[in-house]
C-alpha cells in the first residue's frame, strides 16, 4: 500500500481540525463481460473503470487496459456534520465549580476547493470552508438555548509541492504553503470590530517504511511539522461596537460614554507550531486512518498606549508598561480515528486539548487535559466521491486527504443504492 496523503496533509490540522478526514481503500472487485446484444454493432466502446471492451469483427470481446479518467478539479470537496461536547458534561475530567462552561454543539460543515493548477510536482487550489453551528445546551458563550451562529469563513489558496521521492526506498517528501484569510462571519468576531485575520501556514511532511509494502499491515507512516502565523486587523485592541454607548467610570471618578465590550486585548499577532503523526491501515476492504498532534502557540498583545499616568493610585501614578510580559504562552494536543466503510462516506471520532499555560488558580495546566477539553464525533461525506460514481466508474480512495493527480483507483461496480 502506497502512502496515499499526500499533499492533502497540510489541511488536516488547519482545522480543526474541525477533525480531519482522510482515504478509504476497497477490496477492488472485476464484473465479467457480459455478451453484447445482437444490435450493437461491431466497433462500439464503452468504458468501464479504465478498460474499454472493444468488438472485433467477429463479435468476441477483447479487453484493453487504459488509464482512468483524470481526476476532478474540485477534488477535495465534502461535508461534515460534527457533534462537539466538553469532557465534563459526559462525565470525563475532575468535577469543576462551574458547569458555565459545558457545551454540546453541532456543526454542519463543507469543504470546497478547486485546482486551478494541477502539475506532477505541484498544484494550486483554492479552497472556502463555510459553516454554522448550533449549540444544543446552554452554557454562557450564547444567548438563547439553540441559537445558531455563523462561523468565521476561512479562503485559501494552497501551493502544493513535491520535494522529494523515491519509490525503490518508499520514502516521500511533500509540503504545503497555505495563504489564508478569515473572513469575520461569526458574532462574536463581526461584532468585536474585528475586519479580517491572515493566516498564512506552511506544512513539509515525511512518509516514511515501517515494515513496506510486502507487509499485510503497518507499511508506512507519516510525519510532519507546521507553522502558522496569524495577524488580526479590526477597529481597536480590544472588543469594540459602536452601538454601545456604556456609561463608565475613569480612575478620577468622571463618567463618560464606552463603546467596549471587554478590556482584555486581543492579540494582534500568533504564532503557532505544531507536529504531527499519521498512519492509514486497510482493514477488512475498509480504512481505518489514525492521526496525533501537539502544538505550541505564542499571543502577542500589542503595548499599551502611551500615557502621562498608566493607573491612578492614591499614592500616585502606578507604571504597567514595563510590568510583566506581553506574550500569552499555550499548547494543546489532539488526536483521532477516521474510518470509512466506503470512498464516500467516513465517521471519525477525536478529542482535543487546548488553552494557557497557567490555570485560573495559577496552577500549569496539562497538555493533555483540562476543563475545556472536548471529544467530537461525526461524519464526512465526499460530494466527489458520489459525482464520479454516479457518473463514471466508482473510485477507492476518497479525495480528502487525497490530492495527487495520479492514475485514479476505482472499483467495477456501480454505485450501492444508499448513494
């Protein structure tokens, strides 16, 4: 079995990781040819799963092995529908003070991309990954129970690129450079004055042998690294809406009017670095695919404004510019399964960790584990999958994490009647 991520890697932890979804493989089956009927004329072709049957003169078929058609541009698109929940609301982790934070949310979801280069060596896509989410509890991030919400609206261009192969070692070197922007559809970035964010992300991955090919199972895996540098343009530092005029108090004690939300100030620039582990085995004419991750992240706050007098104090003015550090330190850790009983349809199963450093009791936080933590649980369905079987031969391998324009695998059968 041939290490079949490929360049599709880089938007495996982009994502969520929403959760990430990858290839299935099936047993591929061969149906018989069956006898042409006495009105077809000698001469005509039909195309079966990359074979024509052609007709001699004397009416015996003869089979001749071609290439399959080539792949579809938009490869890569599907849709998803997660069901997110905090650890403790089903009963996972330490009892906590505050169940505030407790959340069962779904999230319907879709992927479109499109090559609009697509070489040997390297592609270029473009990708919009929409989506809404509806929490089903009530905890205090919303404001009624079951309120819908838009979520921000990722748009990529993705360079694609092959670094380096070797059949003969099976050994495969790829990268991905990702230039993103997202958009503010959700509330509560539209609504804190936040314009756009840039999120530029650079993957290099390495698949490597474990036992190889001859192996039944465990032929290879992969491994990679990536970066990821986010920048947020909006009105101020901090949450702002110009329909809020609050009465507030200054350290003096005049009144005046505020349009902010929150005094806590965003982080005008992240940076983000992860590594990350991942491993396909064919089970059964089925795939079950595993993969890992642990990140770092650093949130850089932006200085505090000059002034005469930072705070007011009755013994005088106190200086905070040069208290402290600037820089909100974080890591998380996630990890799953994906299973796809068919190329067009795929269920996965992953828990995710992520936050600060320090705790609200000032305590350092585990990297696998605290409060927030959440499992997600879904399905992905490949609207490229379901195109190409319906009209043409049916393929193995979904296009998920799939992006390499090679000859197409697919299977001589028609698409089962659930699609």
């Amino acid at each position: 079995m041939r290490a079949r991520v490929e360049f599709g890697l880089g938007a495996l932890f982009i994502v969520t990781a929403s959760a990430a979804t990858a290839a299935a493989q099936s047993v591929p089956g061969r149906t018989p040819a069956v006898p042409p009927s006495t009105s077809v004329r000698a001469g005509i072709k039909s195309n079966t799963a990359g074979t024509h049957v052609e007709k001699k003169d004397d009416g015996a078929p003869v089979e001749k092995a071609t290439k399959a058609p080539a792949r579809l541009p938009w490869r890569g698109t599907g849709l998803s529908w997660d069901h997110s929940a905090t650890t403790s609301l089903v009963g996972i982790g330490r009892d906590v003070q505050s169940v505030a934070h407790e959340q069962y949310v779904q999230t319907f979801s879709a992927a479109l991309s499109y090559f609009v280069i697509d070489q040997e060596k390297w592609s270029v896509a473009l990708g919009v990954s929409p989506s809404f989410s509806v929490e089903v509890t009530n905890s205090g991030d919303t404001t009624t129970r079951n309120e819908p919400w838009l979520n921000d609206l990722p748009v990529s261009a993705v360079y694609r690129r092959k670094l380096y192969v070797n059949e003969e070692k099976e050994l495969y070197t790829g990268m991905s450079l990702n230039g993103t922007v997202i958009l503010p559809a959700s509330p509560a970035s539209y609504s804190a004055g936040t314009f756009l964010t840039t999120s530029p992300r650079l993957a290099v991955f390495q698949t490597v042998p474990i036992f190889g090919q001859s192996a039944k199972h465990f032929q290879s895996v992969t491994i990679g690294a990536s970066v990821r540098w986010d920048h947020r343009f909006g009105k101020a530092d901090i949450a702002v809406n110009e329909d809020l005029n609050m009465p507030r108090m200054d350290a003096r004690g005049s009144t005046f009017l505020s349009d902010a939300l929150s005094f806590n100030r965003f982080a005008d620039n992240s940076l983000r670095q992860g590594v990350f582990v991942f491993l396909s085995e064919d089970i059964v004419g089925t795939t079950l695919q595993f993969f890992g991750s642990m990140g770092l992240n650093q949130n850089f706050l932006p200085n505090l404004p000059d002034s005469a007098c930072d705070v007011q104090l009755q013994t005088g003015c106190a200086d905070v510019k040069t208290q402290g550090t600037f820089t909100q330190y974080g890591y998380g850790f996630a990890g799953g399964f994906t299973w796809f009983p068919t190329a067009e349809l795929g269920l996965y199963l992953n828990y995710a960790n992520g936050g600060g450093q320090l705790g609200p009791n000032g305590e350092r936080r585990s990297v696998f584990y605290n409060p927030n933590a959440q499992f997600s649980v879904g399905l992905a369905l490949g609207v490229d999958a379901i195109f190409e079987a319906l009209t043409g031969p049916r393929r193995k391998d979904p296009f998920f994490l799939v992006a390499k324009n090679d000859e197409k695998k697919r299977l001589d059968k028609k698409l089962p009647s659930a699609f």
